[in-house]
C-alpha cells in the first residue's frame, strides 16, 4: 500500500530570536494565535502560527550543538525545512527505506504539538530537508 502525502503541514522556519518573531509575525501576518514549545529533545523552542490548514514554525536554538544552530550559523535566518502530514508514518519510512531513500530517522520521534515525525536525508531530496509527521 503506498501512502500519500495529506498536505503540507508546515513549514520551519530557522531564527535567532523567538522574542522578535513573536512580536513582527503578528504585524506583518495578522494571524495572532500562537503556540509556544520547548523540545528539549531537539534543542529548540518553537513559536508555530497557524495559517490556514497548514502552520508556519518558527525553530529558535537553545544551544549551540543544536541542528537549528549549526543551519543559523551555516546559511543565516530562513527556511528550514518543508513538513508533509502522512496517514501512515511507519508505513511511510517502510517505503522510502524499500525505494532506498536516504532517512535521517529510520523510526519517528516526538516533534512539536506531540506529533510523530521524521526526517528524509536532503541528499535524497535535491538538497531540501523534508519532513514527515503524523498527528496522534
């Protein structure tokens, strides 16, 4: 069975400052609802706006070893990475291990808002960092 793509659920964002994103997002966006999590796990806080079905998230570093600090100090502020919902996030990895693509989790972890996801290797993607997530 192959599992699809249900949407985009959000893009990541890399920042050096939740603080002024909070404030400008709002601003320049007009969406004001905000969630704000620490994932300790990964090394970051999170500030994700909702946008329609999909989420704009924004990944501040906690700590210099973290992956978001690394892509800050490497490329500066930007996009991050894309996130797609599946159905099926095991049944996903299956597939794309079987077509050998490149995973950097072979098996999902806790994301933000307590979502399963994981990461395919950019290598494998044309260089974009893609993100799967399944909502429980």
């Amino acid at each position: 069975m192959e599992t699809k793509f249900l949407k985009i659920d959000h893009i990541g964002i890399a920042i050096n400052s939740l603080e002024e994103v909070s404030k400008l997002f709002p601003i320049i966006s007009g969406i004001k609802d905000v969630e704000m999590e620490d994932i300790s796990e990964q090394k970051v806080k999170v500030a994700m706006f909702k946008c329609g079905e999909s989420k704009i998230e924004f990944l501040m570093p906690t700590s210099e070893d973290s992956p978001i600090s690394k892509f800050i100090n490497k490329k500066g502020n930007g996009i991050h990475h894309i996130a797609f919902e599946v159905e099926n996030l095991e049944e996903k990895l299956k597939e794309l291990k079987n077509l050998d693509i490149k995973l950097i989790d072979k098996t999902p972890r806790k994301g933000a808002g307590g979502k399963k996801i994981a990461f395919i290797h950019p290598h494998s993607t044309m260089g974009i960092l893609i993100e799967l997530c399944e909502h429980i």
